[in-house]
C-alpha cells in the first residue's frame, strides 16, 4: 500500500522504535512507516489503516507492537475475533496486562458479555492504571446492559472516578455512559444531571454529550435549507417542477451512495 514519502517513520513512539531494534535496518524503517499509517488513519478511516497493520503484519508478526496496532486495527473494523487473538499475541509476548479491557471489549463484540464479567473479576485488573481500571468498568457496565440488568450496570459505573470532581482523560466518557444507563432506566432528570456534567468535562468533544442534553430539554434542530423553502411556500411561491424534480434525484442519488 502507498506511504506518503513525507512518512519516515520516526515518528512512531520510541518505545515501539526500541522493539523494532531487533529487526533488520531496513525491514525496520518499512515496519515502523506502516504502524505511522495506521496510527493516523485509524480513527479516520479504519479500513485504510487495517490494510496497512496487515502489511506490518507480514514484515514482523513476532514484534509485540505489531500484533497489537493490528488488533486495534481489526477492533476498530469490528473484527472481534481477530483482533482478541492479536491482543492475546501481544500479551503473550509482553506479559502486560494493559491490553485486559479491550480484549474484555471485543468477547463482548463476539456476544460473550459473560466472559467479558468475568475478565473484570479477574485478578488482572488489579494490575491495571486507573485509566485501564476505569475502562475496564466501562467494559463492564456495557456487558450488563447487553444483558438486560440496567439496574446493576448503574451500580457498576457508580465509583469514586465517577463522583470526583477533578476531570480526567476518562471523566467525560465515564459520565456519559451514566447518564446514558440512567436514561434507558426511565431516571430522565438524573439522565439529564448527569449528561450535563458529561458536557462540562468533554474538552476535546469525544461526545454528543451535547446533542443527547439539547434532545433532553426539547432543543430541535431545524434544517436552514428546509426553514427558506418554508418560508418561501408561505409567502406564496412554490418551487418549480423542475426544480423539484431536480432535488429528487440529487435525494436518491445519495441514498444511493
């Protein structure tokens, strides 16, 4: 796959540089360029950065860095499967465990949400930072709900992270899968506390806290281009046949798409 030549692959962690150490000079710089793509691609536009891990893949299957970009590569593709029997790779290579979580993500994504309950009562997880501790919890409030116990994921995501006032990294997203459980048990005003503490923390918007507290209070959002045609139909006019015509084809032409 193409790497733009701007890509060197120095920029990959030093860490991840260190492991590399082990390959040959230039098998090394081809490895490390494909992990830089897949890095910046993996969030927007995960298909693209899953074929450039399976590149890595082929060049260094035995470097632990490897195997884990390509699971995050597959988890990101949804390809739980694959991407649990990388994370176990890259554990097994690494002895770490800070890889427990999202390999307790993906038996839920495979439809174990009771195998991923028992991976967070596993003695691993006391091992784990708090931020992996917090989204081991996250992890397990969602196995409950896809469970149907609504009542015992709130209890799961009720913590001293959750009721601290100081905001981390974890905080917005910790409130917000709250207020969410909170909402689909029918405590829409404590939803709505909870959603608007999940606003104040999300620094970086890796939320629609916002948009889910504006559906709460009733906000609508009203389309400008709908608004002017209505407008427009009020004062009398009406669009042309043609005109009309038109704006069906480009509507089907991108459900199409």
């Amino acid at each position: 796959m193409p790497i733009p030549e701007e890509v060197t692959g120095d920029e990959i962690d030093k860490d991840v540089r260190q492991e590399l150490q082990s390959l040959p000079k230039t098998l090394a710089e081809d490895v490390a360029r494909n992990l830089v793509m897949v890095a910046r691609l993996l969030d927007e536009d995960p298909e693209a950065a899953y074929g450039y891990s399976r590149v890595a893949l082929r060049l260094a299957s035995r470097v632990a860095a490897v195997r884990e970009a390509a699971g995050f590569a597959a988890y990101a593709n949804q390809k739980y499967s694959e991407a649990l029997a990388e994370f176990r790779a890259a554990r097994r290579m690494t002895g770490s465990v800070e890889l427990w979580p999202v390999m307790a993500d993906c038996e839920r994504g495979l439809g174990r949400p009771e195998k991923a309950l028992d991976m967070a009562g596993a003695p691993e997880v006391h091992k784990l930072d708090k931020a992996s501790q917090v989204e081991m919890r996250l992890v397990a409030a969602g196995a409950r709900r896809d469970m149907g116990q609504l009542d015992a994921a709130i209890v799961t995501l009720q913590s001293p992270e959750l009721a601290s006032n100081s905001v981390q990294p974890w905080t917005a997203r910790l409130r917000y899968a709250y207020a969410d459980a909170l909402l689909a048990a029918g405590r829409e005003q404590e939803a709505r506390e909870w959603f608007a503490k999940a606003v104040e923390s999300d620094r970086d918007g890796s939320t629609d806290a916002s948009d889910r507290l504006a559906e709460l209070d009733g906000v609508e959002f009203v389309d400008a281009l709908d608004e002017h045609e209505h407008e427009h139909e009020e004062d009398g006019g009406s669009a042309s046949p043609t005109a009309e015509a038109g704006h069906e084809d480009e509507t089907q032409d991108g459900n199409e798409d």
